[in-house]
C-alpha cells in the first residue's frame, strides 16, 4: 500500500516537472505582446510585398 503511494506522489511530481517546464521554457523576456506582432507584421509586409498580378 505505501509503495503504490509513493509511486503515485513520484509520477504526481513528474507531471507537475513537466507542467512546469514546458510553462517557463519559453523566450527569455516572455511572450511577445499582441502590438509587436502587429508592427513585426507590418515591418515585414512592407519588405516582401504581395505580387500584383
């Protein structure tokens, strides 16, 4: 009865380790914000304009 306790608090451990680590992984100054996206957008369909046809 203990064992299958602890191996349910060690695979409990593991699964909150990987919630974990795939939250804070990420970019080292977060998540770019909505207005960045829109400008980096813009910036880039200024470069590469679509074809006129």
């Amino acid at each position: 009865m203990g064992l299958i306790l602890l191996e349910a608090l060690a695979a409990g451990l593991v699964f909150i380790l990987i919630i974990w680590w795939t939250m804070f992984s990420g970019r080292k100054k977060g998540e770019l914000h909505d207005d960045a996206d829109a400008e980096d957008s813009a910036k880039a369909a200024d470069r590469n304009p679509p074809p006129k046809s």
